[in-house]
C-alpha cells in the first residue's frame, strides 16, 4: 500500500490526472499518517502538488474533494487536533463508499476500578476490544453468570455482549475459569513471557502490529489508566510517551480523570462536554518544556517554561469552545470528568 502511495504522490509532479480511485486512496492514506508528521515533512512538495492537480480537476466527486480540502487545511496548518468526541456518543457509521472512514477505536480494559456507565459507553463504541490480562477478571466479575446470560440472549456474542476479543499478557493474575470462559466464546488469548514490559506495553505492541496488518490507524483509550497502584500508573503514563505518534490517538482515562500527550509543535483540544468538565491541566512529565503557550484556558500561558520543582498547570478551567496549545516539548494534557464512582467495575 505504501508503494502505491508513493507512486500517487509521485504523478502529481508529472502533471498526470489521477483516477477516481487514487483520489480516494490517496486522501485515505494522507489521514492516515497525518498525525506522524515527521512522516509527511520530506511529501509535502509531492503533496502540494497533488492538491494542485487535484483543485484542477473537472471530474472530482464531492466527497472526496471536501476529505481533500480538509487534508490540505491540516497539512498547512500543521496542527494537531484532538476531538474527544470520538470518545463517546453512537458509533461512527459510513452511509457510502465515498465516505471518509474513522478510525476503529480500540478499548484496552486494565485492572483497575472504572465507572460502569463509562466503561460500557466505551465498549458499545470500540471496533476492538482487549484486556490486559488481569483486567479480564473485572470484566467476569462484573458481567457473568446470570448478568452474562441476560446479555447474551439479548446480542449476538462478540457485540455488545462484553466478550473480549484478546486477551493478552503474562497472565500472572487472570483466573484459569476466566480464561476457560473467554476462551470457549472465541476470545483470543495469548501469554507473553517478556518481562521487561508491564501488561498494558505488551497490548499496545500487539495493537501497533495489527494496526500495521490492517494498514489502519487505530484510536486507543486505555481504560482504567489512573487511580491504582502509583507506579502502574506512572508506568503507563510512560507508555504514552514511549507509543506517542504510533497510533492515531492514545487516550489514558479512568473514573475521574482523561489525559493524553501531547507531541511538540501546535496542537487544538476539543474537550467533550457530555462526559469532560472544564477543569484541566497541562504536566511537564519526564522533561521540561521551554515554552509554552496557549489560548482558550481560564489562565493561558505565553511562552511559559514549564517543569516538576517550578512552573506547572493544574487546576485551570477551559473558558472557550476550544483550546490551542503550542509547545516546544512533549507536555501531558488531562481534563476532569464528569461520571462519580459510586457505582464501579
């Protein structure tokens, strides 16, 4: 797919009238990899001159020249944006072949108490789901038995019906009648003796490689990411910073709190107001960043530096629709949510 990709790119400097179907696959593959900017920096010649044949083109379906116009917007705005509305709501479905897809989004269910209205707007929403081993035992103890039989005579197994389709690990902590239990339902599930990596890394290197397979870009909310032990949290805090820019989106959420890295360069936040508060920060976490400034925040910053032992921003308010952000290193954005814990998975 890359080859051709390429060889879509490489027409345009041949003033060559690209077909209908390099159109469509070229604006596709374009929203794929525009979050790995590093990526597209050396194309953005080949790019240009794409749109500039494409703008001149008689022929071109609606759609696809809106996906197109869109594209070239980002590429030469270069700035990030981050839409949290992907996170909840109905999921997202293509009334046509001319229609833009979404990325999947995978949910990766970790072993910590989250809020169950929260979990299952999530799991209604995935394309994929996946637990980090022992986080498999929450998802039976919370919905087998009679619950879990309830569900399935109501849905097809493998739906709606809170059937994991992997479970991945070194599965020290899943119970043998829950693995037993998925496993006769289709789950699939797999042991990783690596031990230099926590539950959580060993899920997202099997999602980079099957993204890759599907040559797709996935969305991923790591679910249950904050309000456990301490350093399994700042551990998988570490893993956005070691898997930034891998996956479409990587979103670290729990009961109370959703955050995510933001990468260095400009970036623009909408915050989901059916499931965020406006409260929020902006953490220099493992570095410090020279400069900071945003626009859109109760207290914006102007060129700040920001780091742990000095200057950081927690406690702010978004005052606006959105919020702009524009930093010289990798900064940690998280926001407050609305849902309690009185009721928990």
């Amino acid at each position: 797919m890359l080859s051709r990709f390429q060889a879509c790119l490489s027409t345009c400097s041949w003033k060559y009238s690209p077909s209908f179907e390099d159109y469509r696959f070229l604006h596709r593959q374009l929203r794929l990899q525009l979050h790995l900017r590093s990526n597209l920096n050396h194309r953005n010649n080949d790019i240009i001159r794409f749109f500039s044949v494409y703008n001149n083109s008689k022929n071109k379906p609606d759609s696809i020249s809106k996906n197109c116009e869109k594209l070239e917007t980002m590429v030469n705005a270069d700035t990030q944006v981050h839409d949290n509305s992907i996170l909840l709501g109905d999921p997202v479905v293509r009334k046509n072949d001319e229609d833009e897809e979404p990325d999947p989004l995978v949910l990766l269910v970790l072993n910590t108490q989250v809020e169950r209205k929260l979990f299952r707007s999530l799991w209604k929403r995935s394309a994929i789901r996946i637990c980090a081993d022992g986080g498999a035992n929450r998802l039976y103890d919370e919905y087998s038995n009679s619950k879990m039989a309830s569900e399935l005579n109501e849905c097809k197994v493998g739906a709606h019906c809170f059937i994991p389709d992997y479970v991945r690990g070194d599965l020290d902590s899943i119970r043998s009648e829950v693995a037993q239990f998925y496993a006769d339902l289709g789950t699939k599930i797999e042991k990783v003796h690596d031990q230099d990596s926590n539950d959580m890394e060993k899920c997202l290197d099997f999602l980079q490689r099957l993204q890759a397979e599907r040559n797709q870009r996935f969305s991923v909310v790591a679910l249950g990411s904050f309000g456990g032990r301490f350093d399994q949290t700042m551990a998988n805090l570490n893993a956005a910073y070691k898997w930034n820019g891998v996956f479409s989106n990587l979103v670290l959420i729990s009961t109370h709190s959703l955050g995510f890295l933001l990468s260095a360069g400009s970036h623009k936040i909408i915050i989901n107001k059916d499931f965020e508060t406006t409260t929020c920060g902006l953490l220099p976490i493992g570095t410090p960043s020279e400069s900071v400034t945003t626009k859109g925040l109760k207290w914006n910053l102007n060129k700040h530096k920001m780091e742990f032992g000095k200057l950081i921003s927690s406690s702010n308010e978004v005052v606006e629709d959105f919020v702009l952000v524009e930093t010289s290193h990798p900064i940690f954005w998280c926001t407050d949510l609305k849902y309690a814990s009185s009721s928990v998975l």
